[in-house]
C-alpha cells in the first residue's frame, strides 16, 4: 500500500537531511503515545473496566500499532509527505478514544492536528480538520444527539482551527526565516571562501616575490610576513615568533645593532622608515645589504595598529655599482694617459710659427674636443654619481649660447663635411643664458651629432638660437632619415633606438638624446622632437635665459 508514497525518482540522499526527518517522525509519534499511554495507565488504574470498551482498546491499539511502524519505516525512501499518513491516524485513534467513554479525549486531536499545521501544507491540515469534523458528526449521530454534543464536538472544531491554523502561520514564519537563514549562511560561507581564496592568492603572490614583507603591531608581533622575509631574517616555520637567527649591523662589518635599534622595533613603535641601509648577517655567515622602508597602516574597527615592513636585498646591486664604478675608473684613467699625450703634442704644434691658417684652426678643434674629453673623464673619477646630471646653480654662471653654438657647429664642420651633409649655424647676435657651458655644450653636441650622422649625402642640417621672452629657444633641424612615430615617446628612454636607425646600419648607443633631456632636465627645460620619416626631424629646446 505504500508504493504510492514512494518518489518516482530516485531521491538524493542526505544524511543530515535523512536524520533530521526521522527524528522529528519519532518526537511527534513518541510524545503522541506517551500521552496516550499515560493516560491509559491512570485510567486502568482508576477504573480497570474503561480498558473493556472496544473503541477504546481498539485505539490504544492503534495507537500502539502506528509508534510502532513509526520507529522501523524507513522514512528515508519516502516523500517528505509520507508521515502526514500517520498523524491521520493518530486523529482517527483519538476519535475511536472518546467513543463509547466519558473519558472526553478529543483534546488529544491538539496533537496531531498540530504535527499537520507545523510539518505539512495548509492543505494537508484542512484535511486533517474535515478528518476531524467527519468524526464528531459521526459521534454525534451515534453517541449523543443532543445539542450539547453538537455544541461541544463544534467547540473542540473551532478551537482546533484556530491552534491548527496559528501554529502553521507560525510554522510557515519559521520555516521562512529558517530558510533566509541558510541563504544568509550560504552567501557568508561563499564571502568567506571567497576572502579566504584571495588571502591566499595574495599570500602567494607575495611568497613569490624577492623583497621581504612583513606586518607587525604594536606588541612587536608578526602578524604576517612572506617566505622572503621568513627566509632572510632566519625565522622559525614553526614559531615566527621566535627571535630571528639573523643579526642586523649598522655597517659592513659594524657594530650589531641592540634589540629596541633593530627594523622590526622601530616598525612596531611606528616609525616610517625610507629606503634605510641595514646590514644582515645571516645564520650561513653571509652579509646582506637591505634597503628598509616601513609604512603604518591604518587599523580597521577593532584592530591594533600595525606597520608594514619591506626590506629589499640589494647587496648584489651594490656589488654591481662598485664593479661599475671601477671599472669606470679603470677605463677612465687609462684613457686619460694618452689622451694627456695628445693634448700636450697638440699644444706643443700650435706653438709653431710655421702652421698655416688652416692647419692651427683644425689643430685647435682637437685640442678644445681633448679637454672636454679629459674634464668628462676628471669629473668621472673624482664627482659623485649624479654630479654628471646636475648644472651649475650659481645664478653668476651665465654663458654666451651663441658662442658654444659656434664652438659646437665647427666641431662638426669636417665630419659633416665628409658626408657631404650642409651644416649651417643661422646668423643672430650674442645670446646670453644662466646655465652650466660644459653642459650646455654636452647636450648641443648630442643633437648636432645626431643630425648630422642621421642625414644623407646632400641633406642639410640647420641649427638656430633666439630670445623668446624670458626663454631661450634652440633648434636643431635635419632632413635625416626621421623617426617613425610608434618610436616618438621612447625616444628619450636609456639605450633606445629607432627602427629607422637601427634599419640604417649606423652605429649608436642610444644614450644620446637621454643625455640631452638630462640636461635640459636639470637647467628647468623642455624639449620636444617632431619628426616624420623620410624628411627628417626637429628638435626644439627651451631654457630659462636667467636663472629661477
């Protein structure tokens, strides 16, 4: 008889689901029969022969008979539905209970009509009240006629309505906040699966970068750190807590630095640190320069503030850059012997009397170019790295534009002439400009260079100087090879060279028009390039003719 009751399809089985249906089955029917059975005990005991009435035993048993098959059914295998059968019997018990008795057990309709409106539709109930009404007008036509029985089984009726229909607004209530419960607890489970997904997302990021990061609060407790840091301080795996194995000094080889001197420290007490050299002695015994900066951050509700230390490693840069710098200095003072030689030969012939007008000019040309280069390779040896790119600031150190355009010009008069490239200085009277002469002289060779060197046999290259209100305005123009514009904005970029250029097979570094901007750079100018391929390019300086 039950096969009806079973799911056409064959059901996803959930345990906790599973449990949860068979637990409530059991408490309703238990606690149903429990009742019953108590107040069948009382009865027997006060009066053994109620127990003799049929209707009476026939409910106890059925009672009995329903618990019984609600304990070993295996709810599992049916609808949601199915218990809904045994909570209409257990009405049609009740109904059997007060026939034939004065016991008046129709109060014990509560407890199935109840399970109805709590566990099943309204529709269900409806049929569990019509179950009941059919069996108080069975009882009325049977037992008691009178209109105090009619009035008594209506009573039982309404009251039982209005329990039934209140515990399952109720229900249904319950059932609906329930059920926005768990999408509020299945939307917090993805938020948090979510967080947690991209904290380790970023967790791996930062395990998969060199620099060492780590968060300490104001206890001095790492709250986080990367496998950099952990890897370069020597922390336990275990226990980051734990005092580092590796020390830091305040010098290679210096002096190590005490426990409240130490990065970690001063980033706990809050100080913002910039780029500060720390030494490292590691626990294999070997020295690592750090550039250390630390930023506070800014705590969220209920969190301690903390700051974000980042030290950087660069022991292998600064190997570099002395490599550099000495090779630097090799180069630049075995350069500066023979270049000495040449200056003092070219010096000792424009000595002579017997050099004509031509010669002694050319002569005077190689020697202006050696000086320039001795006091490029002096400056190497004996300045700081960025003294190259500063200009001269003292506001007396005005120079004649005109003259360094003329110098530079007839510097590369030969070469454009060997080339058979026009080379011409537009004429104009003395421009006088704040600035550093050996500076200015650097970037007007670069862009004169690169012009002359970048235009064809029979181009023409056109240099030009004037006043533009408080500026001063250069221009170098050629009818070269021209850059194409994709290449434009990279111009000035270290080592870059154009498509166009590289295309030629002319030598170059690439380093020229950096140089330029440098310059420019550190004079407070602008420069600006307009180039098309094919019809060569224009290079527009401007620089402040006094200084700011």
């Amino acid at each position: 008889m039950t096969t009806g009751l079973i799911r056409s399809a064959e059901p996803v089985y959930d345990p906790r689901e599973t449990d949860s249906r068979v637990r409530t089955v059991w408490i309703w029917q238990l606690s149903f029969a429990a009742v019953v059975g108590i107040i069948t005990v009382l009865t027997a005991i006060m009066d053994p022969l109620v127990l003799s009435v049929p209707p009476l035993a026939l409910g106890v048993a059925g009672v009995v008979g329903t618990t019984v098959a609600a304990l070993i059914a295996p709810w599992h295998r049916y609808r949601e539905s199915a218990a809904s059968i045994l909570a209409y019997l257990d009405i049609v018990w009740v109904g059997l209970l007060t026939f034939g008795t004065d016991l008046r057990l129709s109060h014990l309709w509560v407890f199935p009509i109840a399970w109805l409106a709590a566990l099943f539709s309204f529709a269900r109930l409806v049929v569990g009240l019509g179950l009941v009404a059919a069996i108080g007008v069975a009882e009325i036509l049977i037992v008691d006629m009178s209109p105090t029985g009619a009035l008594r089984v209506l009573v039982a009726l309404l009251a039982l309505a209005f329990v039934g229909v209140t515990v399952h607004a109720t229900a249904r209530q319950g059932r609906a906040y329930r059920t926005l419960l768990r999408r509020q607890a299945r939307r917090i489970r993805h938020s948090l699966d979510t967080v947690s997904v991209e904290r380790r997302r970023v967790s791996d990021t930062l395990d998969g970068v060199h620099i060492a990061i780590a968060r300490i609060n104001r206890s001095g407790e790492l709250m986080s750190l990367n496998t950099a840091y952990r890897d370069l301080y020597g922390l336990d795996d275990a226990d980051p807590g734990r005092p580092p194995r590796s020390v830091e000094y305040d010098s290679l080889r210096g002096t190590a630095l005490r426990e409240n001197a130490r990065t970690y420290a001063r980033a706990a007490r809050g100080e913002e640190l910039e780029a500060e050299r720390v030494w490292l002695y590691d626990d294999e015994g070997h020295w690592h320069a750090l550039s250390v900066t630390s930023r506070r951050q800014e705590p969220r509700p209920d969190e301690e503030p903390s700051t974000v230390l980042i030290a950087e490693d660069v022991t292998e840069m600064i190997a570099a850059d002395r490599r550099r710098d000495a090779l630097a200095a090799v180069i630049s003072h075995e350069l500066r012997n023979p270049l000495t030689g040449i200056l003092g030969h070219t010096d000792r012939l424009l000595e002579r009397d017997d050099l004509d007008p031509d010669a002694r000019q050319r002569l005077s040309v190689i020697e202006e170019s050696g000086e320039r280069m001795l006091q490029l390779i002096t400056t190497i040896l004996s300045a700081p790295p960025d003294a190259a790119s500063r200009a001269d600031r003292d506001p007396r150190a005005v120079s004649d534009l005109r003259a360094i355009l003329d110098a530079s010009v007839e510097s590369f008069a030969v070469s454009a002439a060997e080339h058979r490239v026009a080379l011409a200085l537009a004429p104009g009277p003395p421009v006088q400009i704040w600035g550093d002469a050996f500076r200015l002289r650097q970037m007007l060779d670069n862009l004169i260079g690169n012009a002359v060197k970048y235009t064809p046999s029979g181009g023409t290259v056109r240099v030009a100087a004037r006043r533009d209100d408080g500026d001063v305005e250069i221009t170098v123009a050629d009818s070269g090879i021209g850059i194409p514009p994709a290449d434009l904005p990279r111009v000035f970029e270290h080592y870059f060279r154009s498509r166009n250029a590289v295309d030629s097979g002319i030598p170059g570094t690439g380093i020229g028009l950096q140089i330029v901007r440098d310059v420019v750079d550190a004079h407070g100018g602008t420069v600006d390039i307009a180039s098309e391929p094919g019809t060569g390019t224009t290079v527009t300086v401007h620089l402040p003719a006094e200084a700011s």
